[in-house]
C-alpha cells in the first residue's frame, strides 16, 4: 500500500509503543518456564511470530486484556508438526533456531523473502560447537533452517560483530544444555544493549549467567530451569524515535511510556540535545518532551544502536551542517542494507548523502518532497514519513510494514496534526 504525507505541524500526547525486543524475549523466556503472564506486550507481526513459534514446540498462549497468558513447556519441547514459519521477523528466527537445539529431533525454519538473505552462519557454527546440528538447506547460512537437537554444551566461539542477535539466542537457550557452556566473542559485541537485556530478563526468570566483560565472555552454568511468572513490557524507545524526530522538526509532541531500561535507543535523547533540541526527560513519569528546534548535524557512532539510523539519517537530511553516521556496516544485515536504503531514497528527496562502507555523511538542509520506496522494511517506512512532514508531498510506498514494529504509527501522527492522506493500494 502506498500513502501520501504533507508538511505538517504536529502538537499533543502519544503513549510509546510496548518494545518489540522486551516482547519477543518475555514470550520466549516464558514458554520455557512453567506458567507465566506478560503484561503490555507489543501484538505486532514479528511477535505474533514468536507466538506462534512457542506454541508450535507446546506452549499455550491466551490473550487477556492487555496480557498474554502463557502455560510453558518447562523446557521440555515437542517437536514441531510442521515448517516453522517466522515470516519477517529475525529476532524470531535467530532465537527460535537456538531453542531448536533443546528439541530431541529435527526443526525446520524459514521465513519470508527477506528473511531468506539475512546471515545465520556464525549461530549455526555455534550450535553445531555445541553439540547440536544446523545447517542452511543451501549451504550458504540463510534460512530455510534445519536443527536437529539436543544441544550438549561446551566452549563456543562466536563473531560479533553481525548480530547480537546470535549472542542473545544462545543465552536463552544454552541453561538448558546438560553440560556448563562459555561463550567467547570475537571482536566487538555489536548492539550490546539487546544482549544486556537479555541477561536481564534471564535472571530476572532465576536463571545464571556469569559476564565478563573483561573477557568478553559469558559462562552457563547447565541444567538450569526458567521461573518467569509475570513480566511487564517496558515502552519502546526505538519506535519512540520517529515520534521525538517528529517533535524535534515539526512541532511539540509528549512521549509517555518511557521510563528507564537497558535500552540502548534512549541513547536519541542525548543526541538530540547534542544537535541543539528542546527535549527533556521525566524518568518517574516516563515522559519525553520535545518541541521543534534548529538542529546541526553532529557525529554519531551507531555500533550499540543499530535501529536508530534511518531517524539519525532523516534528522541529519533537516539539520544545518554535516551529519556523520559512523560505525554502522552491521546496519546492512537487517531487513534490509539500511545503509543502503536511506541513501538511495533521502537521495531522492534532494539530499546531499554519502554511502561508505560503514557510515553516511549528510550535508544537511535541503530535502523535497518526492515518490520514495519504503523497501517493505518498517523502519526505513517509519523514518521517510518524517522527511515526509518536513520535506512536503511525499509518496511512500509498502506502509503495511510498519505492522512489524508499530502498527498504531500512521494513526498516532493523526493524532498529533500531522497531513497524512488515506492508503492507496
């Protein structure tokens, strides 16, 4: 579907969307203990994807009111009927190809178009070091996905630099393994914040998880079991992004929702102070102002969050000076090579950007409205709808990804005054 936004002044009150990393880990976690309930999760494409991989190895899954139910296995596991199908979503491929290995007998994975070109090789290198077997159908790391269990444990050395999405699913379901597991990084860890999330969620279910920063290890003890009983969804900062972006260009908008967490995202309230925003941030009342303000392009390191580049890219596009987005090559394994996608489309809207290996420089200050391609990826749809309401008459198109992450998006910019005409399909 396509759809068309003007240059807009936006003013009012939006609750954050419930986080989609938070979401995904808490149904998981709570599959593999006994009974468990989830309080504000994010229902969106990707998680009802872990959903319906949860139940397919014999969890129960009841929606109530603004909770999800969950009778787990307890980490005992049956083995699928069927081809587990994640769809779009890598976070649920990456940590359901790790709870695979628990199974006594053979997974199959797959997925959607994209989710068939994103790299899988050094997670299965991994589970296969432990003791299971995995392997791409062809031969190349990429889904379709087949895991056979049961995963024994041991030493496991794992690259770092792709996805902490690896590291995260190996943490989940290694307790489970029968003998102590270490897990060694090679290089840096990318995207750290999710992987102490993680671990976060971990002990808060009773598990241990011995870090060594140090080391860059992470140490399991085996023959662990999971007690998750009630979990509450914290506010996502990452969706969060478009509408601070919004406020910082286009008005003054309130964010609630948003209170402390090891989200690294929240890192945009300190960049948008630094680029000369009006924003400030009530911790207790988990509320994030922020009102329209002359910004300057600033240099900004990506390496821990990877999600907030297409916000980054389009803020900098609107900002006066030179706007640099560094250390971002692991930005291109996401749904698509976002790196990539942001060039080709802010180039169209006028944008002076430069695509290197691993950044983008942006001389900001010019940017038009034009037709642009949303590249069926949620966050690229999310970010041109703000140079959209900056830019003037913008066409985008593939809005039905925003399902993924944030399906109220589109509504809640209504809300708050923004020109959006109806989807056109």
């Amino acid at each position: 579907m396509k759809l068309t936004i003007n240059r807009s002044e936006v003013k009012g009150t939006v609750n954050a969307p419930p986080s989609k990393s938070y979401t995904h880990r808490a149904i998981t976690i709570a599959a593999l203990s006994k009974k468990a309930t989830v309080n504000n999760p994010l229902i969106s494409e990707d998680t009802k994807a872990t959903i319906r991989a949860s139940e397919a190895f014999g969890a129960i899954v009841e929606p109530k009111n603004d909770s999800l139910l969950i009778t787990g296995f307890d980490g005992k596991l049956t083995i699928p009927d069927n081809v587990l199908d994640i769809a779009n979503s890598g976070t649920t491929l990456r940590i359901m190809t790790a709870v695979s290995s628990l199974v006594d007998g053979a997974t199959v994975l797959t997925g959607d178009a994209s989710i068939r070109t994103r790299p899988n090789t050094p997670l299965l290198n991994a589970l296969n070091d432990l003791g299971a077997e995995a392997f791409s159908t062809r031969n190349n790391g990429l889904a379709p996905i087949v895991v056979r269990g049961k995963m024994k444990g041991g030493k496991v050395q794992i690259e770092g630099s792709i996805s902490s999405q690896f590291v995260s699913a190996l943490l989940i379901a290694c307790p489970f393994a029968e003998n102590e597991t270490t897990i060694m990084i090679q290089g840096e860890l990318k995207s750290r914040p999710y992987v102490n999330i993680t671990i976060d969620m971990l002990k808060d279910a009773g598990a241990s998880i011995i870090v060594n920063e140090k080391a860059n290890t992470f140490t399991i003890p085996p023959n662990q079991k999971y007690d998750m009983r009630s979990y509450n969804v914290p506010g996502d900062f990452s969706s969060a992004s478009y509408m601070m972006a919004a406020g910082a260009l286009c008005g003054d908008v309130t964010i609630k929702n948003l209170y402390p967490s090891q989200q690294g995202d929240s890192a945009l309230i300190g960049i948008l102070e630094k680029m000369g925003a009006q924003i400030s941030w009530d911790r207790k009342k988990g509320e994030v102002k922020v009102c329209k303000s002359e910004l300057c392009g600033i240099k900004v390191d990506v390496g821990k969050t990877p999600d907030l580049v297409p916000t980054l890219a389009v803020l900098g596009a609107a900002s006066m000076g030179q706007m640099v987005i560094e250390n971002a090559q692991h930005v291109r394994y996401k749904e698509t090579d976002r790196l990539h996608a942001m060039t080709v489309e802010l180039k169209k809207m006028g944008v002076d950007i430069t695509e290197e290996k691993d950044r983008l420089i942006i001389k900001g200050g010019k940017i038009s409205g034009a037709k642009v391609h949303g590249w069926d990826d949620h966050r690229i749809v999310m970010a041109l709808a703000i140079a959209g309401m900056v830019a003037g008459e913008t066409t985008i198109d593939t809005i039905e990804s925003v399902c993924i992450s944030y399906p109220g998006f589109f509504e809640d910019l209504r809300k708050s005054g923004a020109v959006v005409d109806l989807p056109e399909k």
